[in-house]
C-alpha cells in the first residue's frame, strides 16, 4: 500500500496539474467515450498505456481472459454483460474492441487446466472458451496453441457479442462497430482481426 500511496502523490504533484482542467470538465460534464475496451485483468496489459488515451477516452471492462458470455438476462450477476449494457445502451460508444494478449493465464488454464487454488470460479468463467480449446489443440507446438487459443477466444467473444439483441442492432444500423485485437506482452505489437478472420498489424 505504501508504494500505492507514494504513486498517488506524484499523481497530485505531476499529473494533476497537467490535467486538472480535463477532470474538471469531465465532472461537470460526465463521460462520453466513444470506445469500449474489454480487455484481460492482467496486470500487464493496460488498455489506456497501449492506446495512449486519456482520462474520459475509453470505457473500459477487465476480467480474465477478456471473456464476453454469451446474452442471458436472468437473476445471476453478469459484470461484464451490466458494462455491455451501459457502454451500448447508455453511453452510446461507436467502437467495441475485444483485446486479447499473449501469455494469458486464463486462455493457459484453459489448455492446461485451472489451478486448484481457482476452481471457485475461474473453471467456470474461462468454460465460455470452450471451443478455443478445440482449435488450438490441432496446433503443432504450445505456443502456437497458446496464440491460437487466445484469438479463438477474441473471436469467441466478438460472436457472443452478437447475441445482445441492442449490440446487434446497433452494429446493424451502423452505429457501433465491433473490433478484436491482440497485444504482445514482450513485442509490444498490436495486431486487429481482419475481415477473412487473420489477425494483422493496423496499416
């Protein structure tokens, strides 16, 4: 806690009065980012760091593996579904981007089973990439099967995405655009899901 609190006050001594002005225009304001960003809780992989966005810019949702579920409005709780919903519906955002990484512990446990120390509830999160499973494991070596599977389950997500009948819509109309992406950990690459399913670097 105490690195924490000594990060805070170079915030207050160095940060804050560049950007004092934008704060206050977003408080009086509220929010109105275009972009939402469902990225993984990894603690390496900072959305904001990666797109060199600040304050306001991006809505942005984390959890592991940068998993979406699929569309169920039962009485369960659905925390990236409630950011789904708010971002879309609310918020109005123009752009949705899935981003994946390498190195992902979620998509590892995938392949390689979850700890037993995480059995509470990560078997059952990471399960709504069953199926990147199953195409990664017709890869020849472990990394490759690790990248497989982590675009699989970027695409796995763009496609539960779909099931929202107010994402859908809005993608219909042409008032939201959904995006996967894939950043390299070590590389410090982006790469975009390209239309015929290849992830490539932005031109």
């Amino acid at each position: 806690m105490e690195r924490l609190i000594g990060g805070y006050r170079r915030f207050r001594a160095e940060t804050w009065p560049r950007e004092k002005a934008r704060f206050e225009e977003l408080a009086e304001q509220g929010q109105r980012p275009r972009t939402m960003v469902i990225a993984c809780s990894d603690s390496r992989v900072d959305p904001q760091m990666i797109f060199s966005a600040g304050p306001g810019e991006l809505f942005v949702v984390r959890n592991v593996a940068n998993l979406v579920p699929p569309y169920m409005p039962d009485a369960a709780f659905h925390g990236t579904s409630a950011a789904v919903e708010f971002a879309v519906r609310v918020l109005g955002v123009r752009d949705l981007v899935v981003m994946g990484h390498a190195l992902c512990g979620g998509v590892r446990a995938l392949l390689e089973g979850v700890p037993p120390a995480a059995g509470d509830f990560v078997a059952g999160w990471i399960s709504i990439a069953d199926r990147a499973r199953q195409v990664a494991l017709a890869c020849d070596t472990p990394e490759a099967r690790q990248e497989a599977c982590e675009h699989e389950a970027v695409r796995i997500s763009l496609a539960n995405l779909m099931t929202f009948p107010w994402v859908a819509e809005a993608v219909a109309e042409g008032r939201l655009a959904l995006h996967g992406a894939h950043f390299g950990v070590a590389t410090g690459q982006l790469v975009l899901l390209q239309p015929d399913g290849r992830f490539a670097p932005p031109p």
